[in-house]
C-alpha cells in the first residue's frame, strides 16, 4: 500500500532523533528545515553530527536508548543498524501515540521521508513509497532544474494578492491564470 502525501506542520511538535551516525545526519538535516525543536540521542556520534548539533544549538544525549525515552515526543526517527532496537522503539511508539520512522525498515514506519524540493514556501514532496528511493532522489534533481530562481517572489506576489482580493470564483479564476501564464515562461 502506498503513503498518503501529507505536510505535516511541526511548530509545537518534539522530535527526536535516535542515532548519532550518518543516516541520522542527513535525516536531521532534513528536519532542521522544518523545525529547531530536535533532541537526539547516541551512544556515538559522528563529527558531521555533532558539528551541526552543536551548530544549531539542539539538545542531545550521549547514551544508549532507554525505554520511554520517546515519552513528550510527537515524532521519532530511528536511526539505527539494530532491528530489534528498531522494533522495540516502533511497538513503544503506539503506546504514546507519536510518529515513528525507523530508518530503512518500512515495516517500522509510519511515515517516510520524500525526496523533496523547498524554495521557500514551495515545497514538492517525491516518494516511490519505498520502492526505489533512487528514483526519487533523481527526479527530484531533474524537477530542480526545471524550477527558476524567481519561483519565491513569485509566490509572495501571489500570496499578497490572495490576502487583498475578495474570496470568489473570480478570485479563484485570476490568480489561475496568473499561474498557469507564470509557469508558461518556465520553457521560453
């Protein structure tokens, strides 16, 4: 079965990050773009991890995971080569009713994560839902090229116009064509 696309809004949302190595590196840098309020533990951490710890100020433990350690979080990420840690931390999660990841074992997931592009307020999300994260990492690459640098003032004219002009079908008819003609200058 597939994953449902859905952008999750993370203000007021604990996340925590279990593992030190680099696949945790790359899926917090992947957090930090959304949000600041990251704790992680490990029992070692790389220094490409501790770097970007210590960079951004975030709250982190060096230590085995201990049971109820994801108590007061609403998502984890789990980081980390043993499968029954894995497991383990998959099954507590049900009981505190938080998000859980557990990194390359998508029977331990409740969600995953995209290959995704972010200018700004544009934001678009790739999955094969697992099948060949590959694919999704290239087409990503290809789309990138295809969006031009403007794409973010673009979007604050269009977002100033939405906050200006009378909910409507009208509305609702201008700013698509407005759209529709932005996006024909994408290929001149």
């Amino acid at each position: 079965m597939a994953y449902f696309p859905a952008f999750i809004k993370l203000d007021n949302k604990k996340i925590l990050i279990i593992g030190g190595g680099g696949v945790a590196h790359e899926k917090l840098a992947h957090l930090l773009d959304f949000s600041h309020d990251i704790e992680v533990i490990a029992l070692e951490f790389s220094s490409q991890m501790m770097e970007r710890i210590e960079k951004e100020s975030l709250r982190f433990k060096k230590r085995s995971y201990k049971k109820d350690d994801i108590k007061g979080f609403s998502v984890i990420i789990v980081a980390v080569d043993n499968i029954s840690l894995q497991a383990e931390i998959f099954q507590e999660s049900k009981k505190y009713n938080c998000l859980c990841n557990c990194v390359d074992s998508i029977d331990y997931c409740d969600f995953i994560f995209p290959s995704y592009i972010k200018k700004d307020d544009l934001i678009i999300a790739i999955s094969t839902s697992g099948s060949s994260p590959a694919m999704a990492k290239h087409l990503k690459y290809y789309l990138q090229n295809l969006i031009p640098d403007g794409v973010s003032n673009f979007l604050k004219e269009m977002k100033a116009l939405r906050l200006t002009l009378p909910k409507g079908k009208e509305r609702m008819k201008m700013l698509d064509k407005k759209v529709k003609n932005y996006i024909k200058t994408w290929n001149k």
